[in-house]
C-alpha cells in the first residue's frame, strides 16, 4: 500500500482549504463585531411581552380568537339531515349531499361501516366520524 499523497486527494483539499478560508473570515468578522450570533436579539428587535390588542412599537397585537366547540351528539345517518351530517366532523356540504345521494340511491345504511361506500368516506376518515355515527333500528326504512 503506497502513502497518502496530496495528488490522489484534490478535491478533499480543495474542500479543506474552503472551509478553514471561511472559519478564518467568520472569526475576523466576529472580533470585529460584524457578525453577531443569531440566538442573540439585537436591543431593537428585544421587545417586552405584552397583553393582546395593546399597541406596541411595531404594531397592534392581534385579538385572541375564540374557537366554538360544537356539541355534534351522534348522528343517525339513515335520518340525518344535509345540516346534521354537516355538523359532523370533516364533512362538508358537498359529502353530506353525497351521503343523501347514495341513500335515496340504495336504500338505508345497514350499519355504520356501510357510509365508507360513499365517495369520500375512506378508512381514515370513517375513523373519524364513526364515534359521531349511528342507526336507529327503531326507525322504519322509506316507504313503509
């Protein structure tokens, strides 16, 4: 096995010779004060926590916004209506239409897994929805 020898290496020198040029000029700049460390807010950008909707030097603080949570309660999907299956969550006025669609199509839904034969309702989002979901076997099919 021959010696290691600067000529069968040149980009690796190459590279080396890059990274200590770029270490020294970073030092430099640091000494000088040129480069300070981004952890380190300059004394401008360093302001006070303050309460939302209180006016501050670079603006107005944003109100807190509410988030309503909504009682959704178990919906039975033989009988549900376009606004209650809209309630439930991940379903829009487009998949409850097409809930509604696939029932007076086929009739009702034997059990909850059946809703997964609609467009749109895959595994996922069946996971979802299924502790939302119910038939009520007291309620008599369409027609009778």
């Amino acid at each position: 096995m021959r010696g290691w020898s600067i000529k069968h290496y040149p980009t690796a020198c190459s590279f080396g010779i890059k990274l200590m040029l770029l270490a020294g000029i970073m030092g430099f700049l640091s000494l000088v004060g040129l480069l300070q460390s981004p952890s380190q807010p300059t004394q401008s950008e360093a302001l006070p926590v303050r309460q939302a909707g209180v006016e501050t030097s670079l603006g107005r603080l944003p109100e807190p916004r509410l988030v309503t949570v909504v009682n959704v309660g178990r919906v039975d999907i033989n009988r549900g209506s376009a606004e209650e299956l809209e309630r439930l969550p991940g379903v829009g006025p487009v998949l409850a239409e097409r809930v509604l669609r696939y029932r007076e199509k086929n009739g009702n839904f034997a059990s909850v897994h059946d809703i997964q034969n609609v467009k749109g309702i895959g595994v996922k989002r069946f996971a979802r929805l299924e502790p939302y979901l119910r038939i009520d076997s007291k309620n008599p099919s369409p027609g009778e």
